[in-house]
C-alpha cells in the first residue's frame, strides 16, 4: 500500500521597503492599530525582525512606537494594510518606546519579552 504525501513549498516574497513603510496595521476586528513607520533588522542575518507600528499622539506628539515580530503580521496578496492578531486593548499594552529613547540594539531581553508578549518565537 503506498501512501501520497504532500509537500508544501514556501517560496520567498520580496518586498521593497517603501511599499512596507506607511502602511496601516489593523486587528483582525478591523480596529485601526497604527502605521508602519520603521523595520528593525537583525544586522548579522540581514533578516527583518520587527516592524515598528506608530500609535497614538497628534502631529508627531505622544506617539508611541510599538516593535512588533515580523512573523506576527500578515497581509493578504493585493492588500495594503497589515493584520496583526490582537485587539485593540492588547496593543496598547504591548511593550512600546518613545521616538527618543529605542530600546537597545544589544538588550535581547526586553526583545525576548517583545516576542512572548505576541506569543511568537525569538528567530534567535
């Protein structure tokens, strides 16, 4: 008796960085999070592993910067905005920095905590 089995290929998918930047991240209960306004990458894989989401503030004051797990988002083919899977509430409590003060680039704990908090794991 021989059995089929089926293989899934993931192929990359390449993006330019400015199509990423200044697009709106939505819960999946369609609430309006905040906007891509950096990426962070590990310099050493060249990997992208947070997208920065802006939130809060007006003109630029009070906003807060939220670094969430690449690997956290998603957008469907053709579609603008990002979907992160939280709600609203969840998000606002999530680890954030103001634009003055990032966390360090070598303080992996409070990055660790970042990916627990999505339930994601470290690409480290």
């Amino acid at each position: 008796m021989s059995f089929a089995s089926q293989v899934t290929v993931v192929y990359p998918r390449m993006e330019m960085i400015d199509r990423i930047l200044g697009s709106s991240v939505k819960s999946a209960a369609e609430e309006h999070l905040g906007v891509i306004d950096s990426l962070m990458i590990d310099t050493s894989s060249g990997l992208v592993t947070f997208a920065v989401i802006s939130s809060g503030g007006i003109l630029g004051l009070g906003e807060k910067y939220f670094p969430v797990p690449w690997q956290a988002l998603s957008r469907e083919p053709g579609q603008d905005e990002y979907t992160l899977k939280v709600r609203e509430e969840t998000f606002k409590n999530a680890p954030s920095f103001d634009r003055g003060n990032p966390p360090r680039s070598d303080d992996l704990a409070w990055f660790e905590r970042v990916y627990h908090f999505y339930g994601v794991e470290p690409v480290w």
